[in-house]
C-alpha cells in the first residue's frame, strides 16, 4: 500500500562532514506517507545526525533532502515551514523548564500558529490526554518522572498537528521501567497512522510496529528491510555482528 | 532558654566557630560604642550655622547636613522649579514599583511606559525644552539628581544591549560576532575615568563646528556604553549555562531565531545570572560618582562641594558629610541586592530539578 501514496521525505545521495570526518556517506531513503521507519545501528554510526539532517538542526553537504515537497536549503523561511510540519522528540526531553507542561505544549501553537491562547489550551490538552498526563498540565518538567517528561514532550510536538515525527532515541535517557510508557504512546501513534521515523535500539518495538528497518553503520546505509526479513535473515555481515550484540 | 540553644547551635556550635564568635564581638565592642558616640551622643542636632558645632569634643555635624540637604538632592537646580524635580521622581516610582511587583497587572504597559515614555517625560520635565517651561541647563543640575539620572540611564540602556551584545558575540554570523567582540573588549579595557574624559574633554574637538553635544548627555552615553559591555559578559555567562538542547527544541518546533531566544534561552539565563546583573547595576550605581572629575556634581560631588562652603567650615562637616552620602549610597544599592534576593528566591519556585 506504501509504495502508492505520497514521498514525505526524500533524501537523495546526501554527504555530510564534521571537519574531515565523513560522518554521512551517500545516504538514500525514501519515506512515504504513513511509514514507519526504525534507525538502528552502533553508537557514532550517524543515525542521530541523519535524523537530524531532515529537520535542519543540522546542515548536509552534498546530495539533496526534500520534506513535504519543499528541498531543504539555507533559505530561513524553507527551514522554517518544514520544521512547522515535522515534530521532533529527543533523547533529553528538552522540555522547558521554566514553563508548566501545558505551556510548553501551547508555545509554539501560539507562536509560530498563530492560534488563540484559549483554542491552543484546548489543542494541548487533548494531546495531554493522548499521552495520558492531563492531570499533570499545570506542573513544571522538573517536577516530573522522566517517562512522564518524555511523554510531554511527545505531546509538545503533537501540538503543532506535524505530518512526520522524528524520534532520536526516545527511550535512551529513560530508567528500564519508564520505557515502556513511552513505547505504548509510540505504538498508539502508529496505529493512528502517523508517518514516523524513529532512531532507537528497541527492537521489540521495531518488530512490532516498523515498517522498515535500516541499519547504519559507520556514516552508511547497510541494510534496509522489513522488519521479519531484517531481524530473520539479515544480508550483511555487519548486520548480523550488530543483531548478535543487541539480541 | 530558646536564647541559649539558639546561640548554643549557631554561635558555639564548634572550637573555631566559638573563636569567631569572640572575634566578631570584639571587632563590635572595639567599633560600635566610639560611632554611637560620634553619631548620636556626642553629634550636634540643633543649630542653623557653624557656630553650633564649634564646641571643640563635639561629634557629627548634623545641622550641615540639614541645611544643605537641598543642594544634595537637587544640586543648584532653581528653587522655584524643584517641584518639575519631584514629579519626574514620582513619576518614576509610580512606574517602578508596580513593574517590581510580580503579582501587579499589564507588565507590557507598564514596560512600554518605563522604557519609552518614561524617559521623554523626564527628559521634557528636566530640561524644560518645552513652551511654558523654563530652560534649566544641565549644568545646574546636580545631587542625588544626577546620580539617579547617570545611573538609571546606565541601567536601562545596559541591560538590552548588553543582551544584543551577548547573542552577538554568540553569532554564528562572523561579522556581528567580530563587531560585538570589538565592542565588548573596548570598552572593557578603558577605565571608566578614562571614557567620561574622553566624553567630555576629547569629543567636542572631533565634532564638527557648531555642533555641540550636552556635557551630562555626552557622559551618559560614555557610562552606558561602558556598562554594556559588562552586562554583555555576564549575560553571556548564563546563555553559557543553559543546555544546547533548549535552543534546538524551540527551533525543532518552528520558532524564529528572536522567538527561540526571547522566549526560551534569555528567560532561563537572565534567571541564573541575577546576581551578576545585580552586581553590576550596584557597581554602575557607585561608579557614577566619577563624573565629578568632568565637572558633573554628582551626590557625593555636591557634598564636597558644600563642604568648601566658609559658612559651614566645622571640624566635624567633612565626615559627616561623606557619612551622609555613604548612607545615602547604601541604602539604594542594599535596596537593589534585597531585590534580587527576593527575586531568586520567587524565580525558583518549581524549578529545582
């Protein structure tokens, strides 16, 4: 059914270096509406940086990458309409901690949307709900377990209605018995249909809800597939030294 | 009972601790007793010339105090317009002390009313450059006036362009980095004394005929600059500390460079740096005192200045004089540090984490 709707995300013979280190080498994937995609690989391989890449925060070299139809160049206002489409979750949270929670989610609704404060509170709300914290809208981040913040944070970029949600390992930063609190909203997300592409070691959750699977090593592509192929009868060797460790 | 515990538990509670104990109360018993003698028992309190304080064991003077306390406050500003004086200074207050409030309403008019009509009333009431007003020439001015005119200029330019100036040097665009380093090191690396002289002796000969800048206005932007350039360090100081994460997820959600930093990274670093800007704010309100040297009398400069008055030449008028503008210093600049205590102690409700 994938291969028939519409490309959201394009990334086309992309490089990027950090001084001499190449850390992204010839990347090529496409991503339709409502696939899910898992990244996965070591630590340094460039997931994060990729991932990073399709939002901007930070800058490739070479090739191309297009979000939603518009290319990604310096161009400011580019940037900016397609950070408006894409939500982004990060490891650290980063919620901001001298805001309640519902002021953080109501932030950028009322910003950069435009939206009246009291429809923003009743957008944010709905999204608190979503992730099952409403009860906890008025208190601070700092207040909050780290499941807890994780999970307003995903509800923050819900806020801005986005049509791809970037994951940079959402569960890294989390205690083993938060994990699955955040993995549950995850997998609901998914059901729903969002188009979603998440950088993260949990392979029970790539197992249960990707689509694709694609694993990075050193800068590259190595493998893509679906996920019965890729955890079943990986092709590369490195895939499979990789799949040893973590499984 | 509760005396002795309590001095049991914060006086006494170890050796060294006891031996600084009886350290302070000796510096005490060796300072307090001769100042309550000078200030209070053995100081003169009535009389309206220097005859009442010639007795030759007789303290503090305060009856010079007393009848210079116009020139203090005021300088030689004309008597019959002192009242423009006082309006503009209660007009101030009226504007400050809600904006210091956190719990008054409409904070964004009353910021619009202190930053930018605030300043031009007072301008017009000062200097009475308006039909209907007589003209008062900055150089009548002086006191506690010109201290409160050069250090709250100081302050509310300094604080937001010590702002531009941080994120300018933050920059990832060279030439607004470049430009804001060269400032912010310039004007670190004059003395101050150095700045109001070149204001106030030097520019005149770089301007072009004919073209006069007012010697008070010429200082105040001497002093602000000045000041900016230290704001700029110690704002820069907490964008230093805040996570570089706080930035990246504001831009993530599509907020604008001045959005992003207006919004997220300026409120959380101003919050850690009170103490700094208070600092400096204390520091400023202090060093105005040195534009005596370009013939501006400040509060302190007022006072030397009536302290060569023969009316009032008594053995006792130079310290109580400097006693006097001391007080008057402290008192504003321990007002401002209690302030920001006050501040951080409100700023940190639910934000420990």
């Amino acid at each position: 059914m994938s291969e028939l709707s519409k490309i959201m995300i394009g990334i086309e013979h992309v490089h990027k270096w950090y001084g001499d280190f190449h850390v992204l080498k010839d990347i090529n994937l496409t991503v339709r509406e409502g696939d899910r995609i898992v990244i996965a690989g070591p630590s340094g391989s460039g997931k994060s940086t990729l991932i990073r890449c399709i939002n901007r925060l930070e800058a490739h070299q070479e090739g191309k990458i297009f979000v939603d139809g518009v290319e990604l160049t310096e161009d400011l206002k580019r940037i900016d309409a397609v950070r408006r489409e894409v939500g982004m979750v990060f490891q650290q949270f980063n919620l901001f901690p001298h805001m309640t929670v519902l002021e953080n989610c109501t932030l950028a609704p009322i910003w950069v949307r435009k939206i009246p404060k009291a429809d923003a509170d009743v957008l944010a709300m709905k999204f608190l709900e979503r992730v099952k914290i409403p009860e906890q809208a008025l208190k601070f981040p700092g207040q909050l377990s780290g499941g807890q913040q994780q999970r307003v944070a995903i509800a923050r970029a819900l806020c801005m209605t986005p049509k791809i949600m970037l994951f940079d390992e959402p569960t890294s930063a989390l205690d083993p018995e938060m994990i699955k609190e955040v993995l549950d909203v995850m997998v609901e997300l998914a059901e729903d249909g969002m188009t979603m592409v998440c950088v993260t070691h949990e392979m029970g959750f790539a197992r249960q809800v990707a689509d694709r699977v694609v694993f990075m090593d050193q800068g590259e592509i190595v493998e893509e597939a679906e996920p019965e192929i890729f955890f079943a009868t990986p092709k590369n060797e490195r895939t499979k030294a990789f799949l040893a460790q973590i499984l | 009972m509760i005396a002795i515990t309590w001095a049991r538990k914060n006086l006494f509670s170890s050796f060294w601790n006891s031996v600084l104990t009886f350290f302070a109360i000796y510096i005490i018993y060796i300072s307090l007793p001769g100042l309550i003698d000078w200030a209070f028992i053995r100081a003169v309190w009535q009389g309206d010339s220097r005859t009442a304080c010639l007795a030759p064991d007789s303290g503090a003077c305060w009856p010079f105090v007393k009848a210079n306390i116009g020139q203090f406050i005021y300088g030689r500003y004309p008597a019959s317009e002192i009242w423009r004086v006082n309006l503009t200074f209660i007009l101030g207050v009226a504007g400050l002390v809600p904006m210091l409030m956190p719990t008054a309403p409409a904070k964004r008019w009353n910021l619009i009313y202190l930053v930018i009509a605030y300043p031009l009333i007072a301008i017009v009431l000062l200097s009475g450059d308006r039909p209907g007003l007589v003209h008062v020439d900055t150089a009548m001015w002086g006191g506690l006036l010109v201290t409160l005119v050069v250090a709250v200029t100081g302050i509310v330019v300094s604080l937001p362009l010590g702002m531009l100036l941080a994120l300018g040097r933050r920059s990832e665009m060279p030439v607004i980095r470049m430009l804001s380093i060269g400032f912010i090191e310039f004007w670190r690396g004059v003395p101050l004394v150095t700045v109001l002289f070149m204001a106030s002796v030097m520019l005149p000969l770089f301007l072009p005929e004919g073209f006069s800048l007012d010697n008070l206005l010429r200082c105040l932007i001497g002093v602000a600059l000045f000041s900016s350039a230290y704001m700029a360090e110690v704002v820069r100081g907490g964008l230093q500390a805040i996570p570089r994460g706080q930035a990246e997820a504001a831009r993530a959600v599509g907020m604008s460079y001045w959005q992003t930093m207006g919004l997220i990274v300026l409120p959380q670093a101003l919050r850690y740096v009170i103490p700094g800007i208070v600092n400096t704010f204390i520091g400023l309100f202090k060093d105005t005192t040195l534009v005596l040297i370009v013939g501006i009398f400040d509060l302190l400069g007022q006072v030397r200045a009536q302290l060569s008055d023969p009316h009032w030449a008594v053995p006792q008028g130079a310290t109580t004089g400097y006693v006097f503008a001391a007080l008057v210093f402290w008192v504003f600049c321990f007002a401002m540090s209690r302030y920001s205590v006050f501040m951080e102690r409100r700023l940190n409700i639910g934000h420990k984490d």
